[in-house]
C-alpha cells in the first residue's frame, strides 16, 4: 500500500484525486496494488469507508442516448455487483437526483456526468475527501466524461463506452480500491496504448467501444475488496503469499509480482513496495501458486504510485518466476520466497 499525494488541506482532512483513463491515455496519480494509503506521521494508514453503507446522489442531467435514470441504473447495479462478491462486506444505498456537480465539497456523494473536453483521455474519475488523520473516507464523487459517446445496453452498442463497466470500475476506487497492473497493452501512433488484454477491472486502461466484459470483477479485483472490508470468516478459507524480489542481493522497490493458482487459472496481483523488496498477496484460495515478478512496464507508473514520494520504481530487469510453487495454507502466510531478477 503506497501513499496518495493530497491535493488540497482542510485542517484534518484533505481532497485526494484519483482517475480512470480510456485506453490510449494516462491516468492521475494512484497507489500501488489494490488498495489506497494516506502517510499519518511516520505510517502508512489504508483509505475506507469506517460507515457503510455509502449514501450516494446522481445528477439529474443525463447525455444523449443516456438518461439520469438510466445512470442511476447503472450505478445500482455496479455497486450489487461489489455488493455480492462473498469474501467482502460493502453495500451503498441510493438517496436521490440532485443538481450538485461531481467534486463539489457538500458532504455527499454525488455521481454523474459532467463535460470535461481538457480530458480528452479520461472516461471517468473519482475524487475524494479524506480525514488525513485516520484516513477515513468523508466524501467521494465520480465524474463520468460527457465528451464521450455511452451505452447502457445489455450486448453493448458499435463506436460507445460502457457505461456499468466504467462506473463498476470507478465504484471500485470508491471504496478504496486502486489500480491493479494485470493487463497487456501496446504503445499506438500519437502518444498512449492500447489495451490487448486485462485481467481485471481496475486496470487503469479500458477496453474499446463495444464491450461488456469489464461488468464482472476478476479474482484480482475480489481479492482486493476483501483486503479492505473482509467478510466475517473470509480470511480463515483464504491465505497469502509472502516474499521478497532482489537483484544483485538488494531489494527492488515496484515489482509487479503475480501469483498463478494452476489449478483455476486465477491471478492475483500485488507490488513491492519497500526498498527491501517486501510482497504480501492476500486473498489466495489454498494450494500451489507459481510466482510472476515483472517490470511495471505496461501504464504509466504513476497509475500505480506517487512517483514524487515513493523511491525510484526499478522497471531495468527481466520476467523472472519462482524456482518452485509457492504452497499457501488456509488461513496463513506461506513460508517466504525470493525471486531473484537480473537487468535486462
């Protein structure tokens, strides 16, 4: 869990930024792994909601092809879904249209549509006031970018964006989710990537117009949520992976490292995130994993970490796997691996 970078202080609370980007943009400034931190003297505390559920308002202006019904719609059905994963306990209730504008300071929640052409990258962003003292979240508002053409059918439609899925991804940073790192993407003509392929929903780079896929959470995102608001009795059937990657005897602060469960095909994703090298992945269903340590070569770094605070995030080494499965217990922690990498 990596610190967020405040925008603005209020005394004991301060406004933090977070955003998703259409595939061939850039993303703000998020944290490493799943999960969101704000630094309270010499700790790193995680930012959630201490009350649920979250109390939420949508604007009342719709877009064409999209009314505010059919985006509180939207947003009803992205929140169940986060609502039904069964290791995490989150819920949000609907409180009603309002006029307010996403990233007002009003002391509520508010989702909606607003015009933001400068973005012209940005599908969607998530703004937070947070209690920079326990980081409690106090207030978040997601903006959805009018510019763009959206959907709400159920099959998706030709040449517009997701809306369920944006919002779904969105939703997720919400309850304090960050960016995950399981994706493939490719640089394009004039600047940005484009998305090959993800493995989860909070990948900060979406797939094209057209598609639904990003409606479901992946084992990547579920593992995050149930980090931040576990379920009573989740963390006695799951367990972690707990280790180290180094190069040349020293640890390698950025790591995407990827636990592979052979036996489901799932992947769970986690970041070094000390300059000793050190790695936790949580959420792992019990049995053999085969570990993936790779450079975080696929987004801009700053999807995932405050490049301004945190240490120099080593992208100089090559693919490197576990010599040996990684066994997680039921439960507990693995006993600690190392994966040694070397420079390209």
């Amino acid at each position: 869990m990596s610190p967020l970078r405040p925008r603005t202080p209020f005394g004991r609370r301060a406004a933090v930024l977070l955003s998703a980007a259409l595939a061939l943009g850039l993303t703000q400034p998020a944290a490493a792994y799943q999960t969101f931190g704000i630094t309270v003297g010499t700790k790193v505390v995680r930012v959630k909601w201490s009350r649920l559920p979250v109390r939420y308002a949508v604007t009342d202006r719709g877009v064409p092809g999209v009314s505010s019904a059919q985006f509180r719609d939207a947003a009803a059905r992205a929140f169940a879904t986060w609502q039904g994963v069964p290791s995490a306990s989150v819920s949000a209730t609907f409180t009603g249209f309002t006029s307010a504008e996403p990233g007002d300071e009003d002391n509520q929640n508010t989702l909606g549509f607003a015009s933001r052409p400068e973005l012209s990258r940005v599908l969607g962003s998530t703004s937070y006031l947070i209690d920079d003292t326990t980081g409690e979240i106090l207030e978040a508002d997601i903006f959805v970018n009018a510019v763009f053409p959206w959907s709400v059918s159920a099959s998706g439609e030709a040449g517009k964006f997701d809306l369920e899925a944006i919002i779904l991804h969105e939703t997720g940073h919400l309850f304090g989710l960050g960016h995950s790192a399981l994706g493939e993407t490719e640089l394009v003509a004039g600047g940005g990537r484009r998305l090959i392929a993800a493995q989860s929903v909070m990948f900060p780079i979406t797939f094209g117009t057209g598609i639904v896929t990003d409606r479901v959470p992946r084992p990547d995102d579920v593992a995050g949520l149930a980090e931040v608001y576990p379920a009573s009795g989740a963390a006695t059937e799951t367990g972690s992976a707990t280790g180290r990657v180094t190069k040349g005897g020293q640890g390698v602060f950025g790591a995407h490292v990827v636990a592979f469960n052979p036996a489901t095909g799932n992947l769970v994703g986690n970041f070094t995130t000390d300059t000793q090298g050190g790695v936790t992945i949580t959420g792992l269903a019990p049995g053999p994993y085969i570990i993936r340590v790779e450079p975080l070569d696929d987004a801009e770094l700053d999807s995932f970490f405050d490049v301004s605070a945190a240490p120099s995030v080593d992208i100089n080494f090559r693919v490197t796997y576990s010599p040996s499965f990684v066994v997680v217990p039921r439960g507990g922690a693995s006993k600690p691996f190392e994966v040694k990498v070397t420079a390209k």
